[in-house]
C-alpha cells in the first residue's frame, strides 16, 4: 500500500506539472498572437497613411 501511495504521488506531481505547462504555453501563445495581430494592423495603417 505504501507504494501505491508514493507512486500516486509522484503520479499526480508530474500531472500538476503537466497542467501548469501546458497552462503557462498556452497563455503566451495567446498573448503572442494577439500582440503580432496589433503589430501587423499597426503596419498596415503606416503604409496607408504613407
């Protein structure tokens, strides 16, 4: 039983990381995107102003 428990654990440690991963890239990826899409309508009214 013992080790079941610290398999369990160690099981559900890497899962948190897992999660906390995929979370973390998921939210750059976001940020990322959002900024190139700012990024690409800022350039693309300089070269209509121009």
């Amino acid at each position: 039983m013992g080790n079941f428990i610290l398999f369990l654990n160690s099981f559900l440690s890497y899962l948190l990381q897992l999660v906390v991963i995929a979370v973390l890239s998921g939210a750059t990826m976001f940020v990322g995107i959002k900024m190139r899409k700012r990024k690409n309508e800022q350039l693309k009214s300089e070269r209509t102003d121009a």
